[in-house]
C-alpha cells in the first residue's frame, strides 16, 4: 500500500495534543501509554518485547523499516506494543534474511500504527511533560478520540505481567544444542521475558526452564534449579505482590538473578521501595557505570520505573549507576548470591558489552553449587 493509498491518521495525547499523520498497519483505533525508544534498529525486537505491553512505542530514529522484518528476529511469540509511531516507513526494504515490509507485519498482526509523525516535536513533548496516554485513530476527529480515551485502561493501574507471562512452564532446547544432565539447571520467572534470556544461558551451558509468573517457590524449587532469574517485564512492580512474594521466599534459597522487572521485584523483597519516572530508559545507548570495576558500558534499556536507593538495606551494594540521570542500575547482596541489574544484559536490540553479567552471576551459581 502506497501512502497516497492511506488514510490520514491522528495521535492524540491526554493532554490534548495532536500529531498527524498516515495510517501504518492496521486501520482501527488504539490506546495505551506513550513511550519513545532511542534505538536506531532493532524495530522487530521492540515490537515484540513483552516490557512493551500495553504501550504505543515512538521511535525516534527517522527511518524505520529500511531492512524488513524476518522470523528470526523477534523476542517474544507475538508482537507486543498497542501501537507503533514513526517518522517514516520504508516500502522498500533491502536485506537479504527480509521476508515483507514493516507495514504488512503490522496490518497482518492487527497492530494499529501512524507514520508521517513529527517524531521529534513528539519526543521533545514526552520528554518535557512526561510519559502519559495516547491514542491512534483514523475515524475521529482530535475531540473525539480525547473524549474515549477517558475511558481506556489506565497503564500505571493494570497488571501487564500476567498477560504476557507463559501459561505453563517449558524447556528452551535448541535443536544444535542437545540437553546435558550435567549442566546447570536455571529456571527463568517469565514476567515477560525475551528470548534472548533464555538463548544467553543456554549459549553458556545451561539447561533453562521458563515458568509462569504465578508460579510458587515450591513449583520453582521442586525444578530443583541451580539458580533462579527474575525476568524482565511490563509495569509497575508495585502491583505485583505475588511475583515479590515468591521471590522473598526464595531468597537464601538458590542464587538469584533480576533483570530490568527482575531487578525491581527483588528490591522490593529485599524491603526496598520503587518509583516511576518522568520518561523511563528506553534504547540502546545508555552509559552505565560499573562501580566494581569502574569501567563504563553503553547499554539496552526499556523500563518506565526504578528502585530507590536510599531505601536498600544496608546488606545491599549498588554496583551499576546511570551516567545520564544517576538512577540504580544494579545491585549485588554482601552476604546471600543475589546479583541484579536494571538494564538488558541479553541487549536485543543493542550492543552486547553487558552479556558479562550472565558470566558473573553464573560463577556465582557454580560457586554455590560446588561449596
């Protein structure tokens, strides 16, 4: 489909502003939280990042597209985004693994999308005023869709993580990666996991097994796990008392591993408290600081609320700080095996400087494992 074959579309904020443009995906109506991501590519792996449920996602690159979409690209079984924004769509895309156009993945998963947008007016808006709802329409006027959107679900108050979470629990066991009794066993809580969790640690020798969100530490342990990873997800930790529950009661248990959600639910089990922020982390080029070898990472990040460090017991370390706003980014406990980082270790999209961290909390599983 041509854009003169599109219909004229609008994003309209709660606030009341309105960004047009065309129609990209599917012709309908959606809504949800308005976030940007300031990745360059990497698109497929953002739309199906779970940690996107229940979001419309703005990229701030200008072109996106511009290589196509594949099978193998993707984090998750289904695209997971409310709704996709972009400055321009490539119709045209060129790479040799691609199968269709950005456009045609969207409509054919009925994901409601909007090109042609002044993505940076729009960035600049989130940026200043904060993240907040939105809505994509192409069959209302602005006042219109203003006035439904007051009756959407409202992000901060739903539980993304049990809609995303997998059902029942599975083995990820690649095909030319046959299954070794001897290896670890790490059972990964699906808050909304990516898959490239669970590909990093079965690259690294372990036997992995996913589990539902709302799975008991004694389904977990009766897994008989060499360690335990809390995965990353959509939403506010403060919802999820359950998944802090379980976590609580695992602690000292088998070594643990939080990442992004993971990192925030077990800061909370540990007592801590967390907060949103004014526009979340979201891309692949946020410098982190090591603090235990001082070393600085650009890293891929996607979440909208972070643990307060001042409200850590004192058994517990920062190890990992934000270089753009100083935001916890890690933590370490002194004296139990719990290791944990707010960004994507597993980076898809993003650069792979981080995949040490797996390396790091996986010594300390063996350590565990061998005392």
């Amino acid at each position: 489909m041509t854009r003169a074959e599109r219909r004229r579309a609008l994003l309209v904020l709660e606030d009341g502003a309105t960004f047009a443009g065309y129609t990209l995906g599917a012709q309908a109506r959606t809504a949800g939280e308005v976030v940007f991501n300031t990745a360059v590519t990497g698109y497929q792996e953002v739309l199906t990042d779970p940690s996107y449920a229940g979001q419309i996602v703005v990229m701030t690159y200008p072109l996106i597209g511009n290589y196509g979409v594949n099978p193998f690209d993707v984090e998750s079984p289904q695209v997971q985004v409310r709704g996709f924004v972009v400055r321009e769509d490539c119709p045209m895309p060129s790479h040799w693994q691609s199968t269709g156009t950005l456009h045609d993945y969207l409509a054919e998963r009925g994901i409601v999308g909007i090109c042609g947008v002044d993505t940076r007016a729009l960035t600049r808006r989130l940026r200043t005023a904060g993240v907040m709802m939105g809505t994509i329409t192409s069959d209302e006027t602005a006042a219109e869709a203003l006035e439904r959107m007051a009756s959407e679900q409202i992000y901060d108050d739903t539980d993304f993580v049990r809609t995303v979470s997998t059902e029942r629990p599975y083995r990820w066991e690649p095909e030319d990666l046959p299954d070794d009794p001897s290896q670890p066993h790490i059972v990964v809580v699906d808050g909304g996991l990516k898959y490239n969790i669970l590909r990093s640690l079965r690259e690294r020798g372990c036997r992995v097994t996913a589990v539902p969100c709302t799975a008991s530490a004694e389904d977990i342990l009766s897994l008989d796990p060499a360690g335990v990873l809390f995965s990353p997800g959509p939403g506010d930790p403060a919802l999820l008392d359950y998944l802090v529950g379980t976590a609580r009661r695992l602690i000292g248990q088998r070594p643990i591993m939080g990442i992004c959600l993971g990192h925030q639910v077990l800061a909370r089990a540990l007592g801590g408290t967390t907060h949103k922020l004014k526009f979340g982390h979201r891309g692949a080029n946020h410098p982190v600081r090591d603090l235990l070898t001082g070393r600085v990472h650009i890293t891929s990040q996607n979440h909208g609320y972070t643990v307060d460090a001042d409200s850590l017991p004192p058994q517990v370390d920062i190890t990992h700080v934000s270089l753009n706003d100083g935001t916890v980014e890690g933590f370490r406990h002194r004296e139990l095996p719990i290791l944990t980082i707010q960004y994507h270790s597993e980076a898809s999209p993003g650069p792979r400087d981080n995949v040490y961290l797996f390396d790091r909390w996986l010594e300390l599983v063996r350590l565990e494992t061998t005392s």
